[in-house]
C-alpha cells in the first residue's frame, strides 16, 4: 500500500480527491472521488438572521490558526450528536504537518479563553476544501463558518469545498454539482494566489451580514 504524505495529500487534492478513515480506531485511509460534489458559493452565501445576530453581537472570539490542533482534536472527539468520527490518527499527523507547512488552516471560536468551537481544512491555490467543523457552544461552529466565508472572500479565494452537502450546510446555500463542473472550477481555483494571512476580512463579514436573506 502506498504510504500518504504531505505532498500525496496535496496532489490528490488537487486532483479531485479527498481521504476519510472508516472510523477513529480504523488504521487506514480511503479516497474519495463522488460523482457530485458540496460547494459553497462565495458569492451566495446565505447567513440566517438569527446567526447573523450572533455573529455581531461578537458572543464568540473568533481568531485563525491560533489553535489548529486544538480545532482537528475537537473535530475528532466523539459528541452526543456524532458519537464516532472519520478522523483518526493519521489524519490528523497528516493535516497538522499540513498545517506547519501553511496549506491548512483553522478558524477559532473562544468564550473567553476557552476554546468552544472551530474548523479546518486545506487551502491550495485559491481553492479551500473544508474537511471538519465542531461545536461545545450553541452556533459556535456556524459562527466559525462565517468568518471563514468573509476571510476566503477577502483573501481572493474562488473555491470553497464541502465535500457533501448536509441539512446545516444547505442553510448557507451549499449546493451540489456533477464532478466535471468541479474539476473545472478546481483548475481554476489552483491557478489563483490568494492571501489567507494577509486578508482583512472585517469588510466582507460587515458584507455578509448586511446582505443576509430572510431566515429559512
């Protein structure tokens, strides 16, 4: 079997590919290629007015890459609501040394200096493929989603992968396309050079926020 590292991790995901484990005890990894894929249209995000409330009334400290293992190991843990994850060893030595490389990042939520939600995932080219969210607050990982929307955006993004689409994504407008479609607006995204830590994203969020639709 072919040893994953870094750099394959790279190349399959700028080829289409993504990996999942079966579970947190399995030792091996399996490559996905679905025949649609979930995006996020940067340009379509939908924030519901409740969220959006939230999101101003600044309840959560948000930051980036201050706590990327901290984020993939809360992603990890078992929860009431999801019991078992994908995500087990390997995947996360794999996507922390990712990180120290500077093609994945994280988005943090704090109550105070406790950390209560985040994300990650993987940015390559102006295309960032969102691998795990988690949440020990009420909308923490919504409100984590937000701001990574509003940095993509300021960033010079063009790409931001769900791998599937879900109930709590679809809210935000997560649609599904076939992979042809995918593969095409990968290649473009690779060939962008966008900014994730130079990006101010304090006008995009004030954007989204004002633009918000009526809640579903």
């Amino acid at each position: 079997m072919t040893r994953v590292t870094p750099q394959l991790l790279l190349r399959a995901y700028a080829a289409g590919l993504f990996p999942m484990a079966e579970s947190a005890d399995s030792p091996e990894l399996h490559w996905f290629d679905p025949p649609r894929r979930g995006i996020l249209p940067l340009d379509g995000v939908h924030v519901p007015r409740r969220l959006a409330r939230t999101v101003k009334a600044g309840r959560f400290k948000v930051t980036a890459d201050h706590a990327f293992h901290a984020v993939i190991a809360g992603c990890a843990a078992p929860s009431p609501d999801r019991p078992n994850t994908w995500i087990n060893d390997e995947i996360v030595a794999l996507y922390t040394a990712l990180h120290r490389a500077g093609f994945a990042h994280s988005v943090e939520c704090w109550d105070g200096d406790t950390l209560v939600g985040g994300l990650y995932g993987v940015a390559l080219g102006g295309a960032y493929f969102g691998e795990s969210m988690f949440s020990r607050a009420t909308d923490a990982s919504k409100v984590a989603l937000v701001h990574l929307v509003a940095r993509l955006r300021a960033a010079g993004f063009a790409l931001l992968d769900t791998q599937f689409v879900t109930d709590h994504l679809a809210r935000f407008g997560t649609i599904e396309i076939e992979r042809a479609e995918y593969r095409r607006r990968l290649a473009a995204a690779l060939a962008l050079r966008p900014d994730w830590a130079g990006a101010d994203p304090e006008p995009e969020l004030a954007a989204l926020l004002h633009r918000r639709p009526e809640e579903r």
